[in-house]
C-alpha cells in the first residue's frame, strides 16, 4: 500500500507542473493573438438615397481580471462616408443565447440581404440571390452588428472561461464594454445611440441597457431601444405546474395562427387578436386562476370559445385540461391534414415522419430558412467583406451551453423588464420600439404587452408596431419594407 501511495504521490507532483505549463502556453498564445481589422468601401441606394459608406469587420479583444485577453469578440460596422459623428448610431445583435447577427444583418438592416421566398415556402437548395437591400436603415443611422462571445466568429481565445461570458449578466458586460469602446475608437460617445435586439437580443438590450446606464457613473446616454419579437420576461415559457401565464399570453396567438390556416373564422389579424386578448384577460384568466374551484357551467363556457378561437376540438381541449402548450399546439392544429405549424412563424407547414407524435419532428419555419442565411453571411463575411478566417460561422446553436441565467434578482422566473422601467425613468429622451409578428409563438407578441404593461414601466414612450408575418417578419417582403418605414420614423422622431 506504501508502494502506491508513493508512487500516485510521484505522479501528482509530476502533474502540478505539465499543468502549470499548460496554462502558461495558453496564456502566451492569448497574449500573442493578434486582431484582424478590415475595411472595405461600397455604395448602394438606402432608403431612396444613394450613399457611400465603409464596412468594418473586425475583432475586439477583451480581457480577464488578470488582464490576459479572453475572448475574440466580431463586430461588422456599416458608416455613412464621409463620417459625421452627429449621426446616430445603433448597436444590433439577434438573440438565442447562441445566435449571431445573420438574421438581422441579412435579413433586415445590413446593405445587402439574402432573398429567400416571402410567402413561407422552404427557402431549398443554392444558391441563394444575395441582393441590395435598399431597406438598409443606413440613410438614417450607421449601424454596428455585435456577435457575443460564442456567437457568429467571435470565440473565447485560448484558457479564456465561459463562466465570464456565457450568462444573462456576463453576456450583457461584455456586449456593453465592446459598446464602450467602439464609442471611444471611432469618437461617437455624443452621437445619438440606439439598442437593438431581436428575440434573446431584446433580453440582452435590457440587460445591456442596465449595464450602460445602471452600473457605473461612466452612462451611455441613449436614445432608443428597438425590441423585434421580444421575449423580457421568461414566466411566460416556463410550462411549470401551476403556472398559468403563459397560457394566456399565447392564447391570441393561437387565434391568428387558427385563423390564417382556415381552422377558425377568418378576418383582420388584429381584430382577432384583440378579441382573443379580451377572451384571455377575462374569462380565461378568471377560470385559470379558479383551478379546480371552476364551476362546470363555467369549464363548459371556456371550452366551448376555446375550440373557435383556437380551431381545436372540445375533446381534445378537455384532454389538456383546457390548457394547449405551444408545442402540442403545432401538432395538433394541422393533424388531419398531416401537417405541423411552425413555431418561429405560424404560416409555415412541415410535414413529420407520422402523424401520431404529440409534438412535431422540427421547426419548419427554421428550416425553410437556415440554410439560406448561412449561405449568405459566409460568402458576404469572407468574400465581400474580406474577413479571414478557418473558424466556422455559428448562426444559432449550442456553443454557449451552459447557460448562467441568474439576473441577481432572486426571481424563479429570469424578467429583465424592470430594467427597461428604470432606463426609461432615469432618461426623460429615451423611446422604446416594440415590433411584433402576429404569426410569432416563439415570441408571442401578447407576451412583449403583458411584460411591458408591469408596474414601474412608464407608458407614454413605448410604441408597438405589428406584422403579417412571424418572429422573422423581415422574411415577408412587404412586412421588411414596412419594419425599414416604421424604424426610420422612430429614429428621426428623436
């Protein structure tokens, strides 16, 4: 037993050292690693206006408490030539946690977007039209695109720890010190600022927003935040016994979602959204919120407007307890037709491998555009924009897992609203965009109302804008241009 005690004893100390030396290596490799800055120059025709402008991509280093650059963070600015620093600005990142800027650089803002079909049909196989985008908000701000960490390009360099990067707060500090300083860089700390997020971007913005403004007495005074299928408050995804939220948050969704696929009364999305609004906060709140204590009578009433809001059975409403989840909600819709609905835009069908599953096999309103936006993002990156590089693109997946959702808050359910409350009450020149999909259940836009509507939240500056599309409402032709309208009045209204 002695004989093993040593020699494990031998092996440790032999360990300690090839471990110290291990951390040094990666320690130099980090410090050595050098930034790849490249700008090109181009033109094109925004918003009616033809304009010259420079493209910027390129990493910024950040690093850790010990000074030891981390972490390779991509940014892709657009500027209007010549520069004007009295120009607004606005910063933009998507969402996931996991997802790089593509879909709203691609899709919506950037100079050039990928043209993929608008009326929900699988984008298929290339190659795939990368075409000007005169609905660029270039004419009226110049715009920085962010990858967070783990996002897009941008990695954590060698020895560099997810725990500083991958969580609500981590995330949101990085985010804001790559804000910070390519103010400082470019001379742009008095222009007029923008935050703008889409889907777990709109999370970020508030967290980043509290960041900016809230943490330190060095604000960033800013002028908008620009939330696109916003998701502030998580009560209403979490499908926890004896949480009812999210069952009337997503109810009038269900019903334009009915309504468009010929399952309920067809009509005006918002008049039918409305109605399921006032179905939702009355007689369906109270009866949630009765439980078991709901009379009969009263179980007998909600099932019966239930089934025509929703295009349901009452046998199958009264299966799930009157309460229909998103998931089972894009099997179930379509069943006798073989078809699923999607869950990112409610236009889009799939078909499964059977139909006797309870949810769908996948998502096919991201699959009818993934491979599109991929496309699109690697060839304007590296081949247009020049940007060099062996790492791989990641548009949305799992490299940020796990993920630290503590917002410090205690609460069970992650909300960052209130952080849109406290921006708004300490910055008298601050506004708030809200933009919607009718079609949207990943972020159903009763949802963005319920969260914005709490207690502390100033009202009278926060405006919302709706489309006939889903949570990529810049997919459908008409809703881009009328997204591009809408956030160019809101920017000039400042």
């Amino acid at each position: 037993m002695k004989h093993v005690f040593l020699a494990a004893t031998a092996l440790a100390c032999v360990a300690v050292p090839a471990f110290a030396q291990d951390k040094d290596d990666k320690v130099a490799q980090a410090r050595a690693y050098q930034p790849q800055v490249v700008t090109t120059r181009h033109s094109g025709s925004f918003g009616g206006q033809r304009i010259a402008y420079s493209a910027t991509i390129g990493e910024t280093i950040l690093k850790n408490k010990d000074g030891v650059p981390d972490a390779a963070i991509v940014t892709t600015a657009y500027i209007k030539e010549p520069r004007d620093p009295s120009r607004p600005v606005t910063f933009l990142f998507n969402g996931g946690p996991g997802s790089g800027s593509v879909w709203l650089q691609m899709g919506a803002f950037g100079p050039k977007r990928v043209a993929i079909p608008s009326d929900a049909r699988d984008d298929g196989a290339p190659p795939y039209p990368i075409v000007d985008n005169p609905d660029s908000l270039l004419d009226v701000t110049d715009m920085v695109f962010i990858d967070p960490p783990g996002t897009g390009f941008s990695v954590l360099l060698p020895g560099g720890d997810p725990k500083n990067y991958f969580g609500v707060q981590q995330d949101a500090k990085a985010v804001a010190e790559v804000i910070r300083r390519w103010l400082g860089e470019n001379g742009r700390w008095n222009s007029p600022k923008y935050l703008g997020g889409e889907s777990y971007g709109t999370f970020r913005s508030a967290a980043v927003a509290n960041q900016l403004i809230n943490t330190t007495y060095n604000d960033v005074g800013l002028n908008g935040i620009i939330l696109i299928s916003t998701i502030l408050d998580y009560s209403g995804r979490a499908e926890s016994p004896g949480n009812e939220v999210g069952y009337i948050t997503t109810l009038p969704s269900l019903a334009v979602t009915a309504a468009f696929h010929g399952k309920a009364p067809a009509g005006d999305p918002a008049v039918i959204a409305e109605t399921a609004r006032q179905f939702a906060l009355g007689p369906y709140a109270s009866f949630l919120l009765k439980g078991q204590k709901a009379s009969a009578e009263e179980r007998a009433a909600v099932r019966r407007r239930l089934a025509q809001l929703t295009g349901l059975s009452e046998t199958y409403l009264d299966q799930t307890d009157l309460r229909v989840s998103p998931g089972r909600f894009y099997k179930e819709l379509l069943r006798d037709r073989g078809l699923t609905v999607g869950r990112l835009d409610t236009r889009y069908t799939g078909r499964d491998y059977d139909n006797a599953g309870e949810g769908p096999d996948n998502d096919p309103s991201f699959f009818g555009i993934d491979a599109g936006y991929t496309a699109a993002i690697n060839s304007w990156a590296r081949d247009s924009l020049k940007f060099r590089t062996d790492r791989e693109y990641q548009a949305i997946g799992r490299s940020v897992r796990p993920w630290d959702w503590a917002t410090g808050d205690g609460d069970q359910y992650v909300n960052v609203a209130p952080y849109i409350g406290t921006a708004l009450r300490e910055n008298s020149g601050l506004r708030v965009f809200v933009g919607q999909g009718w079609y949207d259940m990943a972020t159903p836009f009763f949802g963005a109302e319920y969260s914005l509507s709490r207690t502390g939240i100033p009202q009278d500056r926060i405006s919302y804008h709706y489309y006939d599309s889903g949570h990529m409402m810049y997919v459908r032709d008409e809703d881009r241009v009328k997204l591009s309208r809408d956030l160019r009045q809101f920017i000039r209204a400042r």
